[in-house]
C-alpha cells in the first residue's frame, strides 16, 4: 500500500485505514461479530495499519482491544479519541481506552469534535512528553465546525488533524487541506465514503472505463482515491465492520494515486452518475 509520512516525525502511514464507528460496535456474540477478524486481515494484508476509534463509538475500542489481543498485529497504528469535559474526567476516559484497547502506549489520541479542547490539549501535551501517546490531534467530521477548526490549526502545534473529506464533501479543500500541508499536520480523512451515502449514489451505474488506467475495479476504490490524491491527505478512514468491503477499500491505496486533472477526472464522473435523469 502507498504510504505517506506524518510530517512531525517522517513516519510513513498507509494511505487507507479503518473507522470503527457502527462497524465495531458489537457484542461478541453478535452475528456481525465473526466478520470483524477478517476486516483486520484485509487492512492488514493489504498493507494497511490505521484502526480509528472512540469512547463515542460504543463497544468498538473493546472489539479493537479483543481482536488485536488475539493477533497481537505489530503494524497496528491504534488512534483514538477522548469527548468529554474537565481534567480528571477526561483522564479516566483516556485511561479506561488504554485499558479496553489493551495498550499502554496510545499511537495517536485525538480531541473529539473539539469538546473542551484547550484543556484536554493540555493534558495530551503531557502524556506525549511522557510517552504515554506517541501523537496527538483534534477532529471534526461536519463542516459547520471548520472555522473553529482552522483557528486551533493556526495557533496550535499539532501533529493530526481529522476531517471529512468525499467527493459530496469537499469544503475542507478550500483551506483546511492547505492549512494542514503549511502547519506541517497530518491529515486523517473521515466519512470518505459518506458513511455509504456516496457509494449509493452511484448504485447500479457502470463504473468509467478509464478507472482502469488508476487500477481501481470499484466505485469504492475510485472515490477513495478521489480522497487520498489530495497530496494533503495522509490516510482516510472509511468505516466498515465487513471484511468484503475493507478487501476493496484496501486496494484503493495498492494502485496508481491520482493526480489532480485524474482527481477533477473522477469528481466530474461521479456527478455524471448521480444527475437527475
């Protein structure tokens, strides 16, 4: 899988990982439960590393901490989220995510949707001097926050930040994207896919012909390369809890990048496919 480097360390990230909200949110005796092993051997398999999560998402830091305990997969790259308020409570929650994930060193830990970011920063900057993180960062995944996010971009050192990027979604391009490349932050990509949405908008429509000449075989692949060609952009994200689907997903990043007429080239074919008439 194609890799890029996380620009406050130079340490390469594949260009596709996994989201776990919906996907990961499920008991163990579930039905869905048996697919989860083989969505981490596709990610893996293919290359990939990134597993994102948060205390939001339910039972999916536990489904992550159980799995990885049985593989104990050396290439996970493990992020997730604290979302709450206050010093001590935002500890706990961090501490009882180290403890689901079965990890006592965090990969990336992230503020989720900005909930009280200026304190919990505080903290992060802490556990990373310590060890306890090895990065850390600030999310948001709807565009109505994207002022407040840029004005923590600008006046915080920061080594993540993540957004929502797809073709439907693209406001984050206009400053965001190039704010992160000048600040030297990584990019994490959510809702890649429109959490399906945009993968339904093109339901039953004949793939372009040249989506060959990228390798992608699927509308899933295209669109995600729509999202990782933004030079931007370290890795997105897509959610899935069906291993199927992450198998595709993966291979977006194992064939060719689009440049940016080949980007304009796919955003111009999914409008074509979802016009009216």
């Amino acid at each position: 899988m194609h890799t890029r480097p996380i620009p406050s360390s130079g340490e390469l990230l594949p260009v596709i990982g996994c989201g776990t909200y919906v996907g990961f949110d499920v008991p163990s005796d579930a039905a869905a439960h048996p697919q989860l092993p083989g969505v981490l051997d596709a990610l893996f398999g293919a290359g990939g590393s990134v597993l994102d999560s948060s205390p939001m998402y339910g039972r999916a830091e536990a489904s992550v901490g159980e799995l990885l305990a049985r593989r104990r997969e050396p290439r996970a790259f493990v992020a997730t989220k604290v979302w709450t308020r206050g010093r001590d409570a935002g500890i706990a929650q961090m501490q009882r995510s180290m403890a689901l994930l079965g990890t006592d060193r965090i990969d990336l830990m992230q503020i989720h949707n900005l909930v009280d970011w200026k304190l919990q920063l505080k903290t992060l900057r802490t556990w990373k001097d310590a060890g306890r993180i090895r990065y850390l960062g600030v999310t948001h995944y709807t565009s109505s926050a994207y002022a407040d996010l840029e004005a923590v971009l600008r006046d915080e050192p920061l080594d993540f930040v993540q957004l929502n990027l797809s073709v439907a979604d693209r406001a984050a391009e206009q400053r965001l994207l190039p704010l992160a490349a000048e600040r030297g932050v990584a990019v994490l990509a959510n809702l890649p896919l429109g959490s399906g949405a945009v993968l339904r908008s093109v339901r039953g429509q004949p793939l372009p012909g040249w989506a060959t000449e990228l390798g992608a075989t699927s509308w899933a692949q295209l669109l995600l390369k729509y999202v990782i060609g933004h030079p931007a952009v370290t890795c997105a994200i897509p959610g899935t809890g069906h291993a199927a689907h992450m198998a595709d997903n993966a291979q977006a990043g194992c064939t060719a990048l689009p440049d940016e007429p080949q980007r304009a080239r796919i955003l111009a074919a999914w409008r074509a496919a979802t016009a009216p008439g």
